[in-house]
C-alpha cells in the first residue's frame, strides 16, 4: 500500500503468498562479561569490517573495538568463525555466518550506532506496540518488499535495561506469515498473546510461548485488514479496520466476530477504543472523516449465540467530524482528557478535535471543534500517538522519514514543536510511547529499522 505524499492515490498491492506460519527462536545472549580473546588477524579483518563505524585507533587485544565488543570460536579446518557481536548499548548483532579472517556475511541484524537501535533487513516495519504487561517487550508487524508483495513477519524484541539509561534491544524471536503485516496490539487479558492484521484479511492471534503457529486465525475482511485495537477497559474485546469499510468487534474465544459496523464506505485506516468510556470507538477513513460510533447500538444483528447472518446493516456514527478534505491516515484519544482526540493524514497536518458535543442516545451529529493544528512535517503523517504519562504531548511519524513530538500546551513565546528525530533513512510509520518508562519513544519504519529514544 503506498499514498502519494501529496494528493493521497492509492497503489492497490498485487500480492504472492510465500512462506509459511512458523516461529523461529534468536539464540540468547551470551553474558557481556565474557572473556574475550583474539588474534592480530581478526582483529585486522575486524577493523576491516567496521572501518567505516569505529575509530581505528579503537582496536585492541582483548575482543574490544571502540563500541564493538566480539568473541570468535573455533570451527572446522581451525578457520575462526564470529558467533556473536555486543554493541556497547547492549545490542547483539547475529553474525552466523562469519568466517574470518578471508570472507565476512553477516546475517539477520546490524549494529547501529546512536540511540538504541535494531534493524531487520529485508522487512519493512508497519507498527510497533509495547506490552502493557512487561516493561522490555516490544511487537513489531513487518512486510517484506514494503508490504507490496510477499510474506509478513511478527518481531518480538526485548528491551533490557542498558547503560545510558535507554534500553538495549535485541529480537528474541520472530514468526513467519503468509502475507505482510501492517498492525499489532497486545492483549489486554493475556499477557503472552498479540493479535495482528495482515494484508490477506486474516486476523491472528499469537501466543508467545509457543513457537510454531498462531493460536487462532479469524477470515472474515474481504479486503486488507489495517489495523487492530484491543479494549483496555473491556478486556476480552478487540477491534480490525479494513480496506472494505468494515469494523468487526472480536472475542478471542470466539469463532467468529462479535459485530460489524459498516463504518465508511471506503478504506478505514484505523479503528481505537476510548480509552475513558466502554462503548465508544473511532475511525478514521480515506473519505476524509473522523467517527465516533456508540458501540451500544446494533450494528449487524445476531440470530443466535455465535452466529451471525451479516445482513441488513444499521449502523451509524454518533459524531462525524469532517477532519480533511484529504485521506486521515490516524487518530488518537487523549488519555487523560475523554473526548478529545488527534488526527493526521495525507495534508501533512496533526489537529486536535473537542467533541464533547457527543449526545450519547441521540440522533447523528456532525461537528468538532478544531483546538489546534500542528503544522511541520514535509509529508504525509502516518501515525499520531498521544503521550501516557502528559496530557498536552503526543508524537508523530511521517513520511518525511522523521518522528515528531508536540506539546499542546507550550510556554509562553516557545513552539509546540519539542523535537525532530530524524535518525530514519526511509518512511517512518509507527511510533508509541512506553508505558511503563516515562518520556520513552519507540518508531519504525521502511528502512527496517526500530528506533528508541527520549525526547
């Protein structure tokens, strides 16, 4: 899926199945306080290697180059084969196939220098969510050729705590899949479980524990499915947004979904729970719309106990608010302020929106008062997230290649704009705020790369 980064024309993806569903574990880290030991000859084809990153007069006889340490063992012929790479910040570079000292391939993650980085060649990252349950897990849903074409992977990154007071990060395992992923959330009820949206309409849910397949596969978007929410107030409940208009409420012990809202009548890019009241949720769609639905009216009736005929749609949003004349590509709610919400898209413009003027029960409104417009980014914003710990701060990835932060709320004479991170080489598309840490941002991008950071 690609949008202009001007007038928003969609590039429908042709798509392959490759792959298959499985599991693949990273070996652990070995303990940084290893001994380390080399030869002139390593340590000559290591400068070699890293020329380009360390300062020559870093090398040194004990497995130490500047921010690089390494350790070598012994394979076949006695030719020395790198088995692990430590970056300082605590980032493990695999290198399974380094043969030193004539030839050097290494595979799977490179070391970046900076804040606490890790990349994943050959798969574009989508989103990225921290567990609210664990303060080092971190998901990220990946496609390979930008999510054009071909498999998916599901990235389960640690993030230990590391020296300079932000986490080092290395993958603890990852999950093949048929077809690219463009969104995860955690479970707010399971602490080990993740659901995440793929490009052939299927819905699945994983189980970390388990290493091969997902535990559950649900099928029923005719289109790709964008994203996925999960309640954190009604805690057996999540949500997908589809490019067929649709959003299906789930029941992860459940068959089939809950119910179906005919959202718009074009791609919804994203549906989020409130996260203050059990019975609202939002979109946001290519038709330029922001909606508020009240999820206590039916939208597809049932005619039993887990079925569903999926006829005679009835629903209608509560409030819609004309947001753009563009596509809005995301939203947000504000977590300490009920009905006030952030959107961003395809004019390049973050806005604020008060709807308090919701009546819940009440025929359709159409509103929203505009509080603040935060103009900056170059190109399309794809994602906005307000801040969990500040009620004036949210974040924004754009295709710019930089995530932003913005305070709605700056001192007198000062910009709302806080800072520009720029340390993305390709489209960012994903950003969240840690729960648990305070001021800790997390994004990704189609350079492959997960960044984190402090503002």
């Amino acid at each position: 899926m690609l949008h202009s980064l001007v007038i928003g024309i969609h590039v429908a993806p042709i798509r392959t199945a490759v792959g298959t569903d499985t599991g693949v574990n990273a070996d652990p880290c070995p303990c940084q306080n290893s001994s380390f030991s080399c030869s002139e000859e390593v340590i000559e084809s290591f400068h070699s290697l890293f020329s380009r990153v360390l300062d020559p007069g870093s090398l040194c006889q004990q497995g130490c180059l500047g921010d690089v340490g390494y350790r070598y063992s012994h394979v076949t012929g006695g030719s020395k084969k790198i088995d692990r790479l430590l970056w300082q910040g605590g980032l493990w570079l695999d290198a399974v196939a380094a043969s030193l000292p004539t030839t050097t391939t290494i595979l799977n993650y490179t070391v970046m220098q900076g804040s606490p980085q890790i990349q994943t060649p050959g798969f574009a990252h989508y989103a990225v969510a921290w567990s609210p349950f664990h303060t080092n897990r971190i998901a990220l849903a990946s496609s390979a050729n930008f999510g054009l074409v071909g498999n998916g992977r599901l990235h389960l990154v640690s993030a230990s705590p590391g020296p300079s007071g932000l986490p080092s990060l290395a993958v603890e395992k990852y999950y093949e899949t048929q077809d690219g992923l463009y969104d995860v959330a955690w479970s707010e009820i399971h602490e080990n479980q993740l659901v995440t949206a793929s490009g052939d309409g299927s819905i699945r849910l994983w189980d970390v524990m388990i290493n091969d397949l997902p535990i559950r596969a649900w099928q029923e978007h005719t289109r790709e499915v964008f994203s996925v929410d999960w309640s954190n107030i009604k805690k057996d409940t999540f949500a997908s947004s589809s490019w067929d208009g649709t959003v299906k409420l789930w029941n992860p012990e459940r068959p089939r979904s809950v119910s179906t809202l005919q959202a718009h009548h074009s791609c919804v890019y994203q549906a989020l729970f409130s996260p203050h009241q059990l019975d609202l949720l939002a979109t946001c769609s290519t038709d330029g719309t922001m909606k508020i639905f009240d999820l206590r009216s039916p939208s597809y009736l049932t005619t039993g106990p887990n079925t569903n005929t999926f006829t005679n749609p009835i629903t209608a949003p509560v409030l819609t608010v004309p947001a753009s004349g563009t596509e809005i590509l995301t939203l947000d709610w504000n977590k300490y302020r009920p009905m006030t919400l952030a959107t961003a898209g395809v004019d390049k413009m973050t806005k604020v929106w008060d709807c308090r003027m919701i009546k819940l029960n009440d025929q359709p409104q159409v509103g929203g008062i505009c509080e603040t417009q935060l103009p900056g980014h170059e190109y399309a914003v794809r994602k906005v997230q307000w801040s969990p710990h500040r009620p004036d701060v949210l974040a924004t990835a754009s295709y710019d290649m930089t995530c932003r932060v913005w305070t709605t709320a700056p001192l007198q004479g000062r910009s709302q704009l806080l800072q520009i991170n720029d340390q993305h080489s390709e489209f960012v598309v994903g950003c969240a705020w840690s729960l648990y840490d305070e001021g800790v941002l997390a994004s990704c991008g189609w350079d492959s790369r997960l960044n984190v950071f402090r503002p």
